[in-house]
C-alpha cells in the first residue's frame, strides 16, 4: 500500500490486513511511512516494512520489494491502488522461489498502464468490475469483492462521545459525515445545507486539503457552534452511535466504505448518486439518494429523516440486513480467501 495519510482505502487496507492476520493467515506488509496505519498492524504482531514509493526515479522501492518477497515466498502479493502495483515485481524464475501471483484490488477506474505486473484482479464494485472488462481483461480474472464494514477491532464496546465536549445539545440533530477534507468529498455542499437548517448540528471527521477552505466557509456562514471538524479518529463506533443520521455526500466516489458503515451501526443513511452508494443504496428502503450537489435536495432529505421516525426505523433495520448479508468481515475475508486458493489452483499451484 503506497497511499495517502489518511483516507478510506488506506484504513480499508489496514482493516483487511487486522482481519487476514486474525484469520491464521501469515503477512507481512509492505508500506509507506505512516503514525496511524503502521502503529496499529505492528500493535497486532504484522511485520511492517516501510519504503518512500516515490516517483518514477526511485529504483529503491522495487528493488528492495523483490528482495522482501524473495525472503517472505508469498503464495499471493495483494497490491492496493495503483502506486503500489507499478512498484511490484512479477515473479521470475531467477528469483529462485516458488512462483506466486500478484492480485491488484482496484477501488477506482484506474488505468491498466500501472498494473503490467498484476496476474488476476479484485474489485470492490461491480462497475469497477465492468471497467476493467472494458479495457480487454478477461472476466475470469477479476472477481468482485466487497469491502467489509468493521470499525476500529480494538475499540473498546463501552466507547462514548460526550456531545457536551463538542458543544452539541443533547436533544439536537447531530449528523455525522467521515472521510478525507477533499473537494471529491462536497462537503461544502453539506456545510450550506446545514447552516439553512437551523438547530441541525454537524460533526466532519477527517483530515485533507480543504479543510482551510471549509473553516472559512463555516465563519462566513456563520455556523461555527453547529459544525465541528473532529480531526482524523480512531473511534468510528463511538461517532456513529453518537450521531442521529449519516450523511454521505461525496461529487465523486467509486465506492466509499463509510455508507456501509452506518447500515452496520444501524444509523440512518442519506447519501448523494454518486457511483459508489448509487450501485448499492435501494432508495427509500435502505437509504435516501440525492443528486450530486443538489444542495436543496439534500435539505429535504435531512429534515425528512428528521421528522419521520418510522422512516429512519426502515432506513435502519433494511440497511443492517444488507450489512449482515454482503459486507461483514467473515463474508469478506472467506471471499479474498477462496478468491487466492482458486486462482492458484486454475494456476496448478500447490499451496
């Protein structure tokens, strides 16, 4: 993994690896420098090695990649995003190790330029599925795979938010929106449709580019006491059971793991038709869809969840259900798994 600091799939990542290493399964993780993600695969016993995946001069990476392959002898290297798979070395026989396959998850509609190296194929969406069909790789290389929907596994079940500490009244609408401060994400969008709602509070947890440009925002407005950035966090859990109503709002986004969190901490979904929650969210039964950037359709979808608690009772106990039946961590990790062993098995490798 050669990602950002901080974002969805850089904590999927970190997920999935917790979840694989819980399973039995032996991996080591081979990674950027990071104070979050790192810190936590090491808490849990994973070998970390950490290398710059710089630019296109950096002959570093690779080279020590193939070395900490040849000492590890994979049977699978699962590359994430496209960095990532550009640095990693197919196999060889003068590596002199038994042959493994390189599997890239895509989370995005990347092009195939950066993943030469990559012998079959997971996607996180249908569509992204598609795209690669598009671009000439055969179906049978490429399975989709869901994203699971944990939150933090070492969070303690008794973890709360005291509203007070952020200056939020007990009684008021608090929604909740997580992810990167990017322009992708619109929260600028969700900040003008809060302040035209008056007693509805906000609480933005994340890190990123805008968040300057999104504390103006709030200062002009003029609704600094009803929304609160959280910073990056830790306690997804605890912010989703503090909250009333998750908000998704994102112009751009393959898919966006945080909607499917809420289905799992049954908190009432609104989210915008972009590609991710549009392939996945059934319209009224499990979620509210708007159009992207549709600040006015986003208003009446938030007081009508608001004022319709039959409604968010449907919202939330449809949205759970497709939680327990498509994006749990058992679902997730037993597909990756079967996934690695049958695509070894049509390769005649013996694990």
């Amino acid at each position: 993994m050669a990602g950002a600091e901080r974002g969805g799939a850089e904590t999927a990542f970190v997920d999935m690896c917790l979840a694989l290493d819980e399973a039995g399964e032996d991996i080591e993780v081979v990674t950027r420098a990071d104070d979050i993600r790192v810190p936590r695969l090491e808490k849990a016993g994973i070998k970390v090695h950490i290398l710059p995946f710089g630019g296109r001069w950096d002959v570093y990476t690779p080279w020590r990649l193939a070395k900490i392959i040849k000492k590890f002898q994979p049977h699978i290297v699962q590359t994430w995003m496209s960095r990532a798979a550009a640095f990693t070395p197919s196999w060889n026989a003068f590596m002199k190790i038994p042959r493994y396959l390189i599997t890239s998850r895509l989370g995005g509609y990347y092009k195939l330029k950066y993943f030469k190296s990559a012998d079959y194929f997971t996607t996180i969406t249908p569509d992204i599925k598609r795209h690669l069909v598009d671009l000439g790789i055969h179906e049978n290389k490429i399975s989709h795979i869901n994203n699971f929907a944990e939150t933090e596994i070492n969070e303690s079940p008794n973890a709360t938010i005291n509203r007070a500490e952020m200056e939020t009244p007990d009684d008021a609408p608090l929604l909740l929106a997580l992810g990167r401060l990017h322009e992708s994400k619109a929260f600028d969008t969700l900040i003008q449709a809060v302040a035209e709602l008056p007693g509805v509070h906000l609480w933005i947890a994340g890190e990123g580019p805008e968040r300057a440009n999104l504390e103006r925002q709030i200062r002009r407005l003029g609704v600094e006491h009803r929304v609160k950035f959280l910073g990056w966090r830790q306690d997804r859990a605890a912010l989703f059971q503090a909250c009333d109503i998750f908000v998704f709002p994102s112009r751009y986004e393959p898919f966006g793991t945080v909607f499917v969190q809420a289905w799992a901490q049954k908190k009432p979904l609104i989210a915008s038709a972009a590609d991710g929650a549009r392939q996945f969210v059934r319209e009224g039964e499990d979620g509210l869809l708007f159009p992207i950037d549709d600040m006015e359709s986003l208003k009446v979808s938030i007081k009508l969840l608001i004022d319709n608690e039959n409604l968010q009772k449907r919202l939330v106990e449809n949205g759970y259900a497709r939680y327990l039946a498509e994006f749990t961590k058992e679902k997730s990790v037993s597909e990756y798994l079967n996934f690695y062993h049958e695509i070894r098995a049509l390769e005649g490798l013996n694990d």
